[in-house]
C-alpha cells in the first residue's frame, strides 16, 4: 500500500516555534490550487502498479482552503490514482477555522474521514506565547463541534516543555484532553528549532528554554497518564487507542512509498526520494510554463536507506526487526548493529524482544543519541 500527502502552504498567521514551509500571505491562494491539481495529473505515472490507502492534506494550513479548494484536488487524485474505498483521508485543521459550516461541507462535499486538530494547548497564556490565533475556549468547541458533526476519528495536537508553562499547567492539559474523550493524540516536545521566531526570542533573551529536568517531567506525566487511560505509546510523539493509529504516518515509519504534491512536499518510491524545493513562486512559474526545476532527488544507497531505517522504526513500539536488517543490509550491518546495541540493551535503554530491538521509557529519552550510535557514519 501507499500514501498521498498534499502540502498547503499557507498560513493566516506565524507560530512562534513553526518552521515548516508556509506563508501568510494568500494572494497566490487560487494559482497554487490549481498549480496542485496540475502537478497530481503529470505525475499520474509514478503510480503504476501502487495502491492508495491514505490521503493527508498537511501544510501550513489545509483548513484555510475553500471547500471548492479541496474538491478540486480530490477530484484529481480520485482520476490519477487508484485509492481505496477504505483509504484513510486526513485533514489538518486548525480551531479557528472550524465552524458548523465548514464541517458540514467537509462532510457532505469531501470523502475526509479523519481530522487532526492543532489545539497546542488548552491554557491561554501558552497559546499567547506561541502566537496562536485562537483561545482555548475555541479550541474547546472546536473539538466538540467535530465530534458533533460525525467525524469520530479525531487526532489533537499539544505541545509541551513550552516556555513559561509548569508541571500543573501540563496535567491541567492532559486532563482537558481526556474530558474531551479523542482517540488520538500528537504531543511534541517544543524545540527551538533555527530561523523561527522562538530563535529569534532566545537569542535576545526574551523567552527561556525548559531545563532538560523539566522536559523530563512533563514527558513521563504524559506517558505516565496515556497509559492509565488506555492509549498505546506507538511512537515516541503519538498516543492512540487501539484501532485508531494513524495509517498515513504509519507508512512512513515502515517505509512504504508515497506521493508528495506541493512545494516542500517529498516523495518515496524505495530507491528513490524527491521533494519540492520549498519556494512557492519556483513552484508555480515551473509548474505553469511546465517544467521541471521545482524538484530535487536523491538515489537512496543501501547505507541510508540503513539509516533511514533506524531513524524511523526506533521511534515506533515495534522497533527494528533484526532480521530485516540482516536480509536487507547484509550480515556486517547486522553485526555492526547488534553490537552497539548490546551496551544500550544492558543499560536498559534498549529492549529486544523476539527479534526486535526498541527504546525502552529510558531510551525515549535519548532517543536520537542512541540512533545516532546505531547508525552507520
């Protein structure tokens, strides 16, 4: 099976911590609708022979489409592409464009069977400090709204370890999203990451990083409180109850092929990786006049496929099969692997079990230290 993900690159307003590829102007809005459906027709031939069993509508700001928008590009993914009647088709949505209406449309007028909400936090002041548009209160209805309107596969999207926030603060969160009874939750530990506004603030001294003690603290409450309700940790940033994984990001942590449509989009073919340049005017003179310089590839050698390997399935609950990486990368990479995974085992931050090999709570907490030791350099 396979994956579509269609990036929308536009934003109604900067967060503070986001560093993805958007803009928050829409002047081009229409152009790059149409600029996307144009990309999905002529690229119809790199699906031969593949099955599509996800959809997901990412930026930016899908949610910021018309519903004229969205129709466009399923109409031409439903042309171009063989997708299963029972695909998984998310969109992300942000509280503040959701209303009555628009969920009514999304419904009536979509084949969306899956929404994942960016609520963040539900505390005010958080939600000041990230600079973000809405307000917990309609983060609150936001939710409720959804669920109100048959969409039943919900995800919400918090972020912890933010500046100025406490420990109190945190569980307050964790409880409101359990009042709220979802089946999916995406929580993020906030990290500075380079040319965001967050950067810009620490390097003025105007807002603190948490302390690596705190961060601590506040992942092991959420472990801690996911658990006792019933919520498989089935990825080092994703809790679900059972049956409401999520399919899409599935794929990519197993290493199935995708389709990635719009600039900054990547796709995955097994042997071959291509994504967008993340220049949404590169994008639309290339795609309007038909040419091809809106993209780059990389063909995928056997040692970082290897990598690529341990980088996504340590963070997942299933770990790394030992056994594909011996047939896969051949025996030197195995032993390479078992051997400097043998001193993270007898420290217990790695854990293998019936050929696999995953992070213990511990190792989550140096997660990527420990890939990295893994890894081949």
């Amino acid at each position: 099976m396979a994956g579509l993900y269609i990036h929308i690159p536009f934003c109604r307003r900067q967060c503070n911590y986001c560093d993805f590829h958007f803009t928050v102007s829409l002047k081009n809005k229409d152009r790059m609708v149409v600029a996307i459906v144009r990309e999905i027709i002529s690229r119809s031939h790199e699906a031969e022979g593949l099955s599509f069993n996800t959809i997901y509508f990412g930026g930016g700001t899908p949610s910021i489409l018309g519903i004229g928008d969205v129709e466009k590009i399923f109409s031409s993914l439903y042309r171009s592409f063989k997708i299963s009647k029972e695909a998984e088709i998310t969109i992300e949505a942000n509280p503040d464009d959701i209303s009555e209406d628009f969920l009514e449309m999304l419904r009536k007028y979509t084949p969306v069977n899956r929404l994942s909400i960016g609520i963040q936090s539900f505390n005010d002041h958080d939600l000041v400090i990230l600079n973000r548009i809405h307000n917990s209160a309609k983060g609150l209805r936001s939710v409720e709204m959804a669920k109100r309107n048959g969409f039943s596969n919900l995800n919400i999207d918090l972020i912890y370890a933010i500046p100025g926030s406490t420990l109190q603060n945190w569980e307050k969160n964790l409880l409101t999203f359990k009042s709220l009874d979802v089946p999916h939750l995406s929580a993020y530990e906030l990290t500075v990451e380079p040319h965001t506004v967050f950067a810009y603030f620490r390097k003025k001294g105007r807002i603190a990083e948490k302390q690596d003690e705190e961060k601590v603290e506040q992942f092991l409450m959420l472990k801690d409180f996911t658990a006792k309700e019933g919520y498989e940790h089935y990825e080092i940033s994703n809790y679900a109850r059972p049956g409401f994984h999520s399919i899409h990001n599935l794929g990519y942590w197993s290493g199935e092929p995708y389709l990635g449509f719009g600039p900054s989009a990547h796709s995955f073919s097994g042997g071959v990786r291509r994504w967008n340049l993340s220049n949404n005017t590169l994008y639309l003179d290339n795609i309007e006049t038909n040419r091809n310089e809106y993209f780059e590839t990389e063909v995928i050698t056997s040692r970082t496929a290897y990598n690529e390997y341990l980088l996504t399935s340590l963070r997942t609950m299933w770990g790394s099969d030992t056994n594909k990486i011996k047939s896969e990368f051949g025996k030197d990479v195995f032993e390479h692997f078992m051997k400097e995974a043998s001193r993270f085992i007898k420290s217990g931050k790695l854990v293998s079990i019936h050929d696999h090999v995953m992070l213990s709570s511990d190792g989550m907490l140096i997660a990527d230290y420990i890939t990295s030791e893994l890894m081949l350099v």
